[in-house]
C-alpha cells in the first residue's frame, strides 16, 4: 500500500482559489441566466462576457484541483481520474450552458452544479479535518460519480436537442414564411390603398395631395407633376404650404407648377427660406446639412429672381452664412451662386 503524502501548511491557497472560483462561478450564472435577452448586440456582448467569465472560472478550477493533489491527500487513481474527467467536466459544462442559454430548460443543472462538486471535492481533499470526517477513498469515489452524472446529462441534453433540431428548424422555417407572408400581405395592402389614392388625384385634389409623388424615384413623378400643375388651387395652395412651414425641399419642383410668383407667393416663399438661412450658423450642428438642402432650391431662386421676386436681402444673408459655416469648394460655389442671385435686378 502507497504511503500517504503528509498534510502540509494550512490551506491558504485553496481557499483563495475557492473563493475566487466562487465569484467568477456567479457571474457566470447571472450572465448565464439573463443570456438571449436583449437585442442582437447585447446578445453577442452576452456571450463574450460568458464565454470571458467560463475560461477564467475553469483555469481557477484546474489550479485549485492541481493544488488539491499536490498538497492534499489526493488517491493516485483519483488524480489520474481527475486527469480525465475534469475536462470532459468543462466541455459538458459549457456545451449545457450553451444549450440553456439558446433554448432554456433543465441542462441549467450542468454548469450550476459541476464547479460546487469540483470546489468541494478540492477543498475535502487539502483541508485535514475534513478528511478525517469522511476518507479521500470516499469523498474521490463521490465527487468522480457526481461527475460522471453530470457529464452525462449534459450528453444526454446534447442528444434530446439533436432530436428535436429537425423539429425546431421546421417550426422557426414556418414562423419566417408566416412572417414573409405577412409583410407581403401588408405591403400588398399598402400598394393597393396607395394606387387607389393616386389615382383618385383630379384637378380639384390640392397641391398637397401632389407631393408626396413629385419628388424621388417615385415612377409616377412625371404623372404627378402634369397633374399637379392642372390643379385648381395650386397658387393658393403654395402660399398656403409655404406659411404652414413646409419644408423648402418639399416645394423644389414649385417653379414647374405652372403658378404666377405673385407678391403672395414671393413673400411666403421669402420667409420660409429666411427661416431655413437662420440655421445655417456655427451652433447649429445640422447647419452644412441645410445648406446642401438649399442647394436644391437654385431651380426655384432662380425662377423666382427672373420673376422679379424681391429676395436680396435673404439671399446676401445666405451668402455671408455660407462662408462662415464653409468646409469645402462645394460650399464656396454655392456662396458664389446665391450672391450673385441676390444682385440681380
């Protein structure tokens, strides 16, 4: 019979390592139990914490086992079972994590129990009283058995998820051309009320109703806008859009509504440009933004200016704001533009 290795110094080293087994193992378990719950991001910053808190606690778990044997009364078959089932251990634990984390269910018990039955199992063995209460013959012959179990239910939840795979994939197939099938069926509907509402358009439909079509890609640009400028109320309705603070880049295509720039339109259109040039300041952070906006507003500055619109002032305010907000010669040139707008007659 092999003589025994002597108990040395107290185990201050198993402890510590116990210890900092325990706080890794719980934040395992409360990352492990909130895992899946939040969006795709926060999912997959879920799994590195995980996978971050799994490595450390399993690296913990070995140096605390090699302690165990190298200063507690460790059986030499129960070290070379310990060579063996102590990893076999980690994969199972993080195979049944990974499990419970994508589908729930009872392979919570793997990574929940094997690091206590390793922990305790260590520590009887290093510890001196503990080994007088109950043999290393027979606490090694437990801890081996409760491993062994626990190995092999995490095989066996590997195995019952194989099984219902085909199962799971169907259903999550049916559920996505479910969803397919409803969208199209919304997008169906949509297109159908909005045909519907185009084509109700007619002369006595508002300049309103037109402009949701009159700018983009939309195919029935070209439609719109000949509808648009047969529109009874159009010259009241741009003065009208433009007093309701209508944004400038809705109205683009006004010199093309075949409308008289009539002092009415000419004072709501200066106005609402004049707020639009009051955000092009250094404090504004949006300010080169709506400047490229403006851009789009030379077809209509210049239709208005050759219609003898009074826009000066705006229009040398704008230059001067432009030049101060400046970042490229793209900028410069529309400064150029608009000052040179401005000083026609």
């Amino acid at each position: 019979m092999p003589a025994e290795r002597p108990l040395r110094s107290p185990p201050i080293g198993a402890v510590v390592l116990a210890l900092l087994s325990g706080l890794l193992y719980f934040a395992q378990l409360g990352i492990l139990h909130d895992s899946r719950s939040s969006d795709a991001a926060g999912n997959a910053i879920g799994d590195a914490f995980l996978a971050l808190f799994g490595i450390a606690l399993w690296i913990v778990l070995a140096g605390l086992m090699l302690v165990a044997f190298k200063n507690g009364k460790m059986p030499a078959w129960a070290a070379i079972g310990a060579l063996v089932l102590v990893p076999l251990s980690g994969y199972a634990s993080f195979t049944a994590a990974n499990l419970y984390a994508n589908y729930r269910g009872w392979a919570f018990i793997v990574p929940a129990l094997v690091p206590p039955v390793i922990v305790l199992y260590a520590l009887w063995i290093r510890i001196s009283a503990l080994v007088e209460a109950l043999s290393e013959t027979i606490t090694s012959a437990l801890a081996g058995c409760a491993l062994v179990a626990l190995i092999a239910a995490s095989y066996w939840a590997s195995h019952l998820d194989a099984l219902v795979a085909p199962a799971r994939e169907a259903a999550l197939q049916a559920a996505y051309e479910n969803m397919r099938a409803e969208q199209e069926k919304v997008s169906a509907e949509y297109r159908a009320r909005d045909e519907a509402k185009f084509a109700a358009l007619s002369p006595d439909s508002s300049l309103r109703d037109y402009l949701e079509y009159l700018n983009g890609s939309d195919p029935r640009a070209r439609t719109a806008m000949e509808g648009a400028r047969h529109a009874k109320s159009r010259q009241a309705d741009a003065v009208t859009l433009l007093q309701d603070n209508r944004r400038l880049t809705d109205l683009r295509e006004l010199w093309q509504l075949n409308i008289e720039a009539n002092p009415a339109l000419c004072g709501a259109y200066n106005a609402s440009l004049r707020k639009s040039v009051l955000k092009i300041d250094p404090s504004y952070s949006n300010r080169l933004g709506e400047a490229i906006d403006l851009e789009f507003q030379l077809p209509n500055l210049k239709w208005l200016v050759t219609q003898h619109c009074d826009l000066h002032a705006v229009l040398t305010d704008l230059a001067a704001r432009l030049r101060i907000v400046r970042d490229s010669s793209r900028i410069d040139k529309l400064a150029d533009t608009m000052e040179a707008l401005g000083r026609q007659p």
